[in-house]
C-alpha cells in the first residue's frame, strides 16, 4: 500500500471514530442532562445546574470512549450470535460492569485530590446511590446497545434508511 492510501485509510477511519464518538456523546449528553435535570428538580436544588451539566458532559465524554474502546477490544462479542435484545441485554450489564468500577475511581480519585485518604474515600462511598444509578444506565444502555447491533446486523445504509426515511403505509 501506498503513503498516499495509507493515509487516506487513517484519515477515513479517523472521521468514523469521530464520527461514532459524536454520536455515542450526544446519547450519553442527552441521558446523563436528563438525570441532572431530574435530579436538580427532585432536590429543588438549581444553584449548581451548570457545574451540574458540565459533569454530565465530561462523564459522556469519558464513557463514550470507553464504550468506543470496549467495542473495539469485542467486550461481549462473544454473545453476538445471540437474539438481539439477550445480546443487548448481555453487553448492557458488561458495559454497566465498566461504568460502574469507573465511577468507583471516580470518587476515589476526587477523594484523593480534596485530600482525604483510601479509607475515607471508601467510607463516603454510597453503594446503594451506585447500586441504583448503575440500574439506570444498564436500563438505558438495552437500547443503546440494540440499537448498534441492529446496525451492525443489517448494515449502515439498510439501517440509516430504515430509521430516518419517511415510509409508505400500507393503503395509501
């Protein structure tokens, strides 16, 4: 292969990963706002909506590319034979595994820079606020990840056509 193709194939394959990066965030941006603005409601609490919403943003920001790392190591490929919603629902509780523990470095690692110590970052540690914040991203993940597969299985443009072109009904 030529320099000039060689290239030319970073690049192409540089604009899909950009590409799928963005749409990866904007689900992630769109889910995660959502629960801040629940949130912000349930608590009555609006003072800090905008440090808020830019923890919301990094935290899409970082799963995505996790999400976009784990695909391209095959996490739960191993599954893909499957039917689409057990497969989705396999590669869910995988990918919520992965948020999970980083949520748990999260909070360590915040911890440790406001000074306090491995044992104080454990004590603050709310595993039932994890337990369920983790219940809702695998329940949001289900139709994330069958959505990807049922691309992946009929293919980017049959795919692309059938959620975004108008259709015909039956009748008319």
């Amino acid at each position: 292969m030529t320099k000039e193709k060689s290239e030319e194939s970073l690049k192409a394959r540089a604009a899909y990963e950009v590409r799928e990066l963005i749409m990866v965030v904007l689900y992630l941006m769109f889910f995660f706002c959502t629960l801040v603005t629940y949130s912000m409601v349930l608590q009555k609490a609006y003072d800090s909506a905008m440090a808020n919403y830019g923890e919301a943003l990094i935290k899409a920001l970082v799963i995505g590319k996790i999400i976009l790392i784990g695909e391209a190591l095959k996490v739960g490929r191993k599954f893909e034979s499957q039917p689409l919603l057990p497969f989705s629902a396999v590669k869910a509780f995988a990918y919520t595994l992965i948020v999970f523990a980083f949520h748990i470095v999260e909070l360590l690692v915040v911890s440790l820079f406001h000074g306090s110590g491995l044992d104080s970052a454990f004590h603050n540690v709310r595993l039932y606020d994890l337990l369920a914040k983790s219940f809702v991203v695998f329940s949001t993940f289900i139709p994330f990840f069958a959505f990807r597969e049922l691309g992946r299985r009929l293919g980017e443009d049959k795919f692309k056509s059938l959620v975004f072109s108008r259709w015909e009904t039956p009748g008319d």
